[in-house]
C-alpha cells in the first residue's frame, strides 16, 4: 500500500516538474528535468510505472498514458486536472479490483 502511494505521488511530482521545466531551470532550481532533461525524465517516469504496475494495471495504464500525453507541454489546467485526479481514479480502481476480484 505505502509503496503504491509513494510511486503514485512520486511519478505525480515529477511529471509536474516537468511542466515547470523553464522556470526552475531560471531559478536555479535542480529538479529531475532540469537535471535530465525532459525525453529522458519521461524515460525515468517509465520506468517506475512500470513498478507501478505490480500492484495495479489499472493505475499503470493510466500512468502510461498520462506520460504519453504529457511529453509534450500543455495549459497549466490540464496538468492540474489530469495529474491530480489520477491518484484518486487510482485508488478507486484498486479498491474496486480488491474487493470484488479477489
């Protein structure tokens, strides 16, 4: 449970860093993309959605899909609503899938 909502959060942050890539990078502020760059940080997203993965699909598929997305910039709202509504449709998922699919 705790490493799910670590991984959750975790890959959240980042991929929220990544939106702010420029304005860290002026403030002198050394995020993972500033650090990396931002095709390798989504590499790096990659792989912990996969560790994501074993403790749910359904929370993985999204991620994936979300770094998809997300590769590229978007509006400051999309990021606000995407990233923040994936850990709750997350848990949801895997509340549902441990208790009617055990």
């Amino acid at each position: 449970g705790y490493m799910f909502m670590f991984l959750l959060i975790l890959i959240s942050t980042i991929i929220c860093d990544v939106r702010d890539v420029v304005g860290d990078r002026a403030a002198g502020v050394r995020t993972l993309p500033v650090l990396l760059g931002t095709s390798r940080t989504i590499l790096v997203l990659a792989i912990l959605n996969i560790g994501l993965a074993f403790y749910s699909l359904p929370s993985a598929a999204i991620g994936f899909c979300l770094l998809y997305y997300f590769r590229k910039p978007r509006k400051n709202l999309e990021y606000d609503l995407w990233i923040d509504g994936w850990p709750i449709i997350s848990l949801v998922l895997t509340y549902v899938s441990a208790t009617f699919f055990k």
